[in-house]
C-alpha cells in the first residue's frame, strides 16, 4: 500500500495555518508590499516589508535564521539588517537579542545586501523568504519552524536611506 500521509512540510505549513488563521491577518513572512533598492553603511542592497509568522511575540534570539532570493538567486544575509520599531539590528547578532521583541503585528523592514544589478533592476521580481524561529516553551524539546513565503513583487527606483 503506497504512503499517502503528508510530508513533515506540508503538515507543519498546516499547522502554522490553522494556529494564525483566527488572526484575520495576512500572516506571511513577505507583505505583499513594493520593495525598494536603497543604500545602508556603504551597502546597496534591498528593502522589504516582512512580518513575524509566530503565533506569539518573539524576542530577536528566537529568531534562527532568515533567507532571501530573488528570481532564483540566494542572496547572502549574513549582513542584512532588520529596522524594527525605529531601530535597527544585524541579522548576525540576533542571537544576543533576547531583549529586542517582534510583536506578531508589527511589520519589519528588512534590508538586504547585494551588488547583483540584476536583483537592483526596477520592476517585477519573483522572491523567496524563509523565516527560521524557535518558540519557547515547547515542551518536547527544541524545534525549529520554518515559514516560507513566495510573491511577485515590484522594485521601486533607488532611494538613499538614513544609516
């Protein structure tokens, strides 16, 4: 008899999906919003809108991991800065962070590095994130739940951000 059973993926993006569905909130990791090519501590790279899939509020160190591509293409994000509630913080010393809280409805701006033109060019861009936690007070152990996100959408014109 042929294994019908979901994968551990689908039956974890199911779960994550029943546990955000009473929130009546678009929950994904990526907002369907544009993203811009901007320019951060001499890096030009680009910023996106994205939001905590937690089904509670997280501090930074919760967070284990976050990925980005662009039209295929991974790009690197081990420089990448996160600008929430008007600071903003390495994605690399998010592990010390346990005092920086992500509130579940509370979008983030994410800046991305990245010398690619093609990734710069204005226009539609198909993208890819991942958003890697580990929630606290799990009780069977340490696990690590992945929320990916896909949409199209649009670069606008670069712009010069603050550092």
């Amino acid at each position: 008899m042929p294994d019908v059973s979901p994968s551990l993926e689908t039956q974890r993006r199911h779960r994550l999906e029943q546990l955000l569905a009473h929130q009546g909130r678009d929950r994904q990791f990526l907002a369907d919003a544009p993203m811009r090519a901007t320019r951060r501590d001499a890096l030009t790279g680009i910023e996106l809108t994205v939001r905590l899939t937690s089904y509670r509020a997280l501090p930074l160190s919760c967070i284990a991991g976050m990925r980005l591509s662009l039209d295929g293409h991974s790009l690197a994000t081990d420089q990448s800065l996160l600008q929430l509630q008007g600071s903003s913080y390495r994605v690399r010393d998010f592990p010390r962070l346990s005092r920086v809280w992500w509130f579940v409805l509370d979008s983030a701006l994410w800046f991305v590095p990245t010398s690619n033109p093609a990734a710069l060019a204005t226009g539609g861009h198909d993208v890819e994130g991942e958003l890697i936690t580990v929630e606290p007070y799990m009780t069977a152990g340490r696990f690590a739940f992945h929320a990916t996100a896909r949409r199209r959408l649009e670069l606008q014109a670069p712009s010069t951000a603050a550092p």
